[in-house]
C-alpha cells in the first residue's frame, strides 16, 4: 500500500488528507502523481514540492529521480509553504 | 524545561523562552528575537484569524535542522524557535524565534536567516480567515 498526503491548500482541493493507493513493483513516485494528478487536476496544479518517506525526492516536474518506491511507501504533494 | 523547538497549538510565553536561554550560559552577550503576529489586516481585508496547516513530523525536523544549523553558521550559544498551529487570532502570537550569541551581531544576523529559512523551508501553510471567506496565503519572499 501506498499513502499520498496532502495538506494545506493541495489538502482542501483534493478534499482529503489522504489517499491510499495499491502498490505494485517498480512503481515510482511521478506514476502516484501522474494517476492522482488526473483525478485531481485543481490540486496537484499547486503541487511544487514532493517528499517520500519524509525526504524531499525533487522539483515537482523533474523526472529524474525515478526510484521506484517501496511498498507502504508515503508520498507527500505540497504546495509552496507560507509558515512564519 | 519545553523542547528549544517545538509546533504548538497553545500560545507560548516570550519570558519563558528567553528565560530558557539565558539558562544555557553565562557567556550569552546578546539575544536577539523574531516575533511573528497576525494581523488584523491583509490585501485590503479584515482578518480575523490564521489557520495554520503542517506536516507536522517534517516540519519539526526541518525547524530542527534549520536551529542545528545556526548555531553552527552563527556560533550561536543558543537557539530557540516556536511555532503555533491551528486558528491564532488576530493580534496572537504565531511563531518566535529567539538567537543567543556571545556578541549582537551573530545573534541578530541569525534571527533574520532562521526566520527566512523557516518560512522557505517549513512545511507550514496558512490561511487567512476574514468575514468574506477564507483565502491560503500564497509565499511571500
């Protein structure tokens, strides 16, 4: 099983806090993002910053860092932070 | 003694966490500080609150790494930062960010890197609550 969360501004667009989805071998992080990006276009268009396993993995967009995931795998799609 | 960094939802006390640091050392010359606040005021809206939305594990390690961080680039004696989640009022406190250095110079120099730091790197977001709705607020620089 993979986790997506979502907080924020990205959390209220998808209408949740977090979805889980199956896991399967050699699945990547921009594949999550590709399947829950066309389900939920209005939030991951705020979508900058990206974290598996609590580790920044890249720019949003980059499609270098493509190392397949582990399953129980947590993916996190962050909009640009506005803390302080 | 609280954790020298921590998210809350509860206020926190600025005496306290100064008294914190000045608990550290003797050798602390100067302790310069960061108050964050909401205003009652934003873009032409009356704002009557903040909510503030985190990931909350990453953004305490973050705010860890960030204060590990200037005590090292500043020689800093001591470093404190607090940020405050959930809905804040306008005129409470949302995050402090308090520097003790031997001289004023690091400990002021710090207080404005950690607080510019906190508000690129955190994963920390919020939203203005005002009597025509509600509204993320985007990054400011």
């Amino acid at each position: 099983m993979i986790r997506a969360l979502f907080f924020g501004p990205v959390a209220e667009r998808v209408g949740a806090r977090q979805i889980a989805l199956d896991f399967r071998p050699g699945l990547r992080w921009q594949d999550v993002r590709d399947e829950l990006r066309a389900r939920h276009p209005e939030a991951f268009a705020l979508v900058s910053i990206v974290a598996v396993d609590g580790r920044r993995v890249a720019d949003a967009e980059a499609e270098a860092d493509a190392v397949p995931l582990a399953d129980d795998a947590e993916i996190v799609f962050m909009s640009a932070f506005s803390g302080g | 003694m609280n954790e020298p960094v921590r998210l809350q939802f509860d206020d926190f006390s600025i005496d306290d966490e100064i008294a914190a640091l000045r608990a550290v050392s003797r050798r602390i010359g100067g302790i310069a500080t960061f108050l964050g606040c909401v205003r009652d005021f934003s873009e032409g809206r009356e704002v009557t609150q903040i909510g503030f939305d985190a990931h909350e594990v990453m953004a305490l390690c973050e705010l860890q790494t960030l204060r590990a961080q200037a005590i090292e680039r500043f020689a800093l004696i001591e470093a404190r930062i607090v940020h405050r989640l959930g809905a804040v009022s306008a005129g409470e406190n949302i995050v402090l960010i308090a520097a003790a250095a031997e001289h004023r110079a690091p400990a002021l120099e710090a207080c404005r890197w950690l607080i510019d730091e906190l508000k690129a790197r955190a994963p920390i977001w919020k939203k203005e609550i005002t009597p025509d709705g509600d509204a993320w607020v985007a990054p400011h620089p």
